[in-house]
C-alpha cells in the first residue's frame, strides 16, 4: 500500500537570493533572469515519488525576503516540518543574515517534540562565484553544525545544480523524524495513510467475527 | 518601485514594520467585512485558519496590479483615485465572494492550501473589466462601513497584540478628500523645472518684431497657445514672455502636483 505524506517546506532568506528562482526550476524546471520581488508569499507544489511505497507531496512556502522584519513570519511559518534558508555567494550580508533568519526560525516554529525543525543551508548562486565555496567547505561544515543545520548545498537555480539534492536530503530528515514519532507512540492510534482502508477491513474482520459467534 | 507608493495616503508609514502593521490591519478589516457580504466565504476562511495576509498582501500592496487583467486594473485604479480606499476593499470583497461564495465552489478547496491556491488562480470572468466594475459598483460597502471597522479591529488589536507601531492619521477617502484637507499652497503651484532652456539672444526677436503685431491681432482666432511653449515658438513674442511664463505657471498646477506625488513616492517602504 502506498504512504503519502504531506509536508509544509519553507523557503526563506534575503532580498533576491534566489528563493523564487529554486522553487521554479525545482518545480517547473524554468529560470528565468527577470527579477521581480515576492510580495508576502507565494505557494508552489512538489511531487515526489519517494520509492515504491511513499509519495512525498512537498507545499513549498515562498516567503518574500523583506518579511524578515516584523511579525508576519509567524503566520507564514505556522506548521512547517522544514525549511531551505538560501544566502547569495556573491554578496556577504546575505549570509550574514542567514543566523537572523535561522533564529527567527527556530523562535516561531518547532516540531511536536519541541525540536527545531529541520533545516538546509542553500549556498546559491554558485555559477556566479570564480571559484566557488571549495574552500569554504570546512568552514560551512562547521558553520552548520554550530548552528543547527542539517545539511549545506551548493546551487544554482540557473544551471540547475544540487537543487533537487539539497531538497532530498531536507526531506530525509523530515522523514526520519516522522518515523521517529511514530515508532514512539503507541501503535494502537497510528494514523497511517490510508487509514480509512484499514478501519473498513478491521470493521469487516470484526463483523465476520461477530457472525461466527 | 510599487504604484502603491503614490498611495501613502492610505497607509502612511515610516518603516517597512509599520507598513506590515497597516496592511495586517487592513487584512482584518477586510476579513471582518467578508462576513457581511459572504458569510460562506468567510465561514471556510476561518475554518481553515487562513489569515488574511496570505491572500491580500499582493492584492493591497500592488493595488491589484499583479491580479487583474490590465483592463481592469485601469478602471480600477481610476475609481480608487477618485472614490479612495474604499475600492481597494471592495474589490478584494468582490474576489473573495465570487471564488469562495458558495458551497459547491467550496468542494473543490478543502483545505488551507487548496484555497490559497485557488484565491491565486482567479477565475478570468470574474475580472473581466465590465463584470468586475459592476460588481464593485454594487456592492453596499461605504466609507463610513470602512472607518467602522477599521476603529473596531484597532480596538481589538490593541487588547490582543498591544500598541500599534505607526499611528496612521486618518485616511483619505478619495481625491475630494485629500484637495478639501490640503488646498494647494501657492508655493505649491510654482515650478521646479529640472531642463532649462536659455531664451535665445535678442537679436533674433528684434528680427521678428515686424511680425509681432500681426500675430497679436491674430491672437483670439488661433488655437489656445502652447502651454508648454519653446523658446522659438513663433506664437510666443519672446518680450511678452515673462507674463505669459507666469500665467503658465498657474496652468500647469494639475501637472506639478503629480509630480510631487511620484517624487515623495520613490521611497519604497514596502520592500
């Protein structure tokens, strides 16, 4: 039988990182060079036939970058499982403002157990940048760690790279966490997808049974 | 950047925390007068926990421009300017009632994310120019409706969420408004050109002279004088042309006040 899960996936960072541009070539495999500002949020859905068993349905929450500032984030942020926060590689103060954003983060949201949820570092832009992060790599790896990261990728909405990678490894973790819940809680109240199938056949066992006795 | 800049009338704000203060309190406003024209509409709105602001920012923020189709956005821009803020609601009215006003619509969206979807993907018949600006003609929602809410929903956000940030001054409900508060001074009035033309030597005037009378006799006949005359105008005898600077000066009054307005709107607060 098939598991489907629902999972709301936020996408946050600065002014024109980029969050747009990854959210389209992930989802409808354009880029396009026009910039034009996200005003509050916008919505795309992701399809993923995880494996023969799972379809991961990603609501991927685009969040204007100037959103930062204020209180509207809790409302955007509100259930979220997990989420992509992008920095530009060719300008320092977006990455300089990926702590606020993380923070802000962490402040407004967390999962059922209280943990911040999962997130992963998008180091965008990287066809622009001469030699790339390489020799950043300790450094970030640390960064992340310190920070509580998942996961750092290096990207390019334009050449489509590491996209779809950065957003598997996000979907990982918060699959494992899903897992992690539900062998934690009592098996008698697991609501699995395609519960209803399920109570149908226990009512109808329940039924043949009855009629035997 | 935005339209919306010129629109500081409305929303008045100093910071981009207190521009999202005004359009969260709009989006209050908004969905509170929801309940009176589509009482479904608000019923599954709130069921389904979908703040406001998930809907209308772009709508408000951008006066619609990134919604309607352009004809529309025309007529409805027209009527704001002139009718004020009160079409910008009544518009979003419009919207909501028309996607989300009955049950049968409402079976296809059961969800959060299902309706904000649709509320992204408005049908095109309903803002189709004619159709839209007849509704929102008709729809019974008045200023005094706007002003009523707007004091009930700033009561409420002070008892839940505390003091506001900006303290907006009182809106302006349309052009007649804003000319009845603020009448144009004469410092108002007079102009700032940033491209000066030299007046071109005398010389060639005093070759004109003999023409001169012959224009001026002329004068009632001809066509209304170029308001925005060249130095070589032949119409405009160049010693007569520091009175006739000085009736221009009134004449473009209209002109110069948009002018101000774009300028003073370059501040882009919402980005």
């Amino acid at each position: 039988m098939q598991k489907e899960h629902l999972f709301k996936v936020l996408v946050i960072g600065d002014l024109g990182v980029g969050k747009t541009s990854i959210i389209k070539r992930y989802v409808h495999q354009i880029f396009s060079q026009h910039y034009r500002a996200t005003i509050g949020v916008d919505f795309a859905l992701k399809v993923l036939h995880w494996d023969s068993q799972t379809v991961v349905r990603l609501q991927l929450w685009d969040i204007a970058g100037q959103e930062r500032y204020g209180n509207m984030t809790r409302v955007y942020y509100r259930e979220a499982v997990g989420a992509l926060i992008v920095f530009d590689v060719t300008r320092a103060s977006t990455f300089d403002a990926v702590l606020k954003w993380k923070d802000d983060l962490d402040l407004k949201v967390t999962l059922s157990n209280g943990k911040p949820v999962p997130a992963v570092l998008l180091a965008n832009k990287s066809d622009q940048s001469r030699e790339g992060l390489r020799s950043q790599i300790p450094k970030l790896d640390t960064f992340c760690k310190e920070n509580g990261f998942v996961g750092w990728f290096e990207t390019s909405a334009k050449d489509n790279t590491n996209i779809e990678a950065a957003a598997k490894c996000l979907v990982e973790h918060i699959l494992a966490y899903e897992e992690n819940i539900t062998n934690n809680t009592d098996p008698d109240v697991v609501a699995l997808p395609g519960y209803n199938n399920n109570t149908k056949e226990r009512v109808r066992t329940r039924c043949v049974t009855c009629s035997k006795f | 950047m935005y339209p919306l800049r010129y629109m500081s009338s409305f929303f008045v704000s100093s910071s981009s925390v207190s521009s999202q203060e005004a359009i969260q309190l709009d989006g209050e406003i908004l969905f509170a007068l929801l309940k009176r024209v589509s009482p479904v509409a608000h019923r599954h709105l709130k069921k389904h926990k979908i703040d406001p602001i998930l809907y209308m920012t772009e709508w408000f923020m951008c006066a619609f421009s990134r919604t309607l189709p352009w004809a529309s956005v025309l007529r409805v821009w027209d009527m704001f300017f002139c009718e004020g803020v009160k079409i910008i609601f009544r518009v979003g009215l419009v919207l909501l009632k028309c996607m989300l006003g009955s049950q049968e619509k409402l079976k296809v969206c059961q969800g959060q994310y299902e309706t904000m979807e649709l509320l992204r993907s408005i049908e095109p018949r309903y803002m189709q120019e004619a159709f839209l600006v007849q509704e929102i003609i008709e729809l019974a929602i008045s200023e005094r409706d706007i002003e009523k809410e707007h004091l009930s929903q700033l009561r409420r956000w002070k008892e839940t969420r505390g003091e506001l940030n900006c303290k907006s001054p009182p809106r302006m409900h349309g052009a007649k408004a804003i000319m009845a508060a603020e009448p144009p001074s004469r410092q108002d009035l007079k102009q700032h050109p940033t491209i000066i033309v030299e007046v071109p030597p005398t010389t060639e005037s005093k070759g004109k002279k003999p023409k001169k009378t012959k224009t001026e006799k002329k004068k009632d006949t001809s066509p209304p004088l170029n308001p925005y005359p060249l130095p070589n105008d032949p119409t405009l005898p160049s010693d007569n042309l520091s009175p006739s600077e000085s009736e221009h000066l009134q004449k473009d009054t209209p002109l110069q006040g948009s002018n101000q307005s774009l300028s003073s709107a370059e501040q882009d607060t919402y980005l």
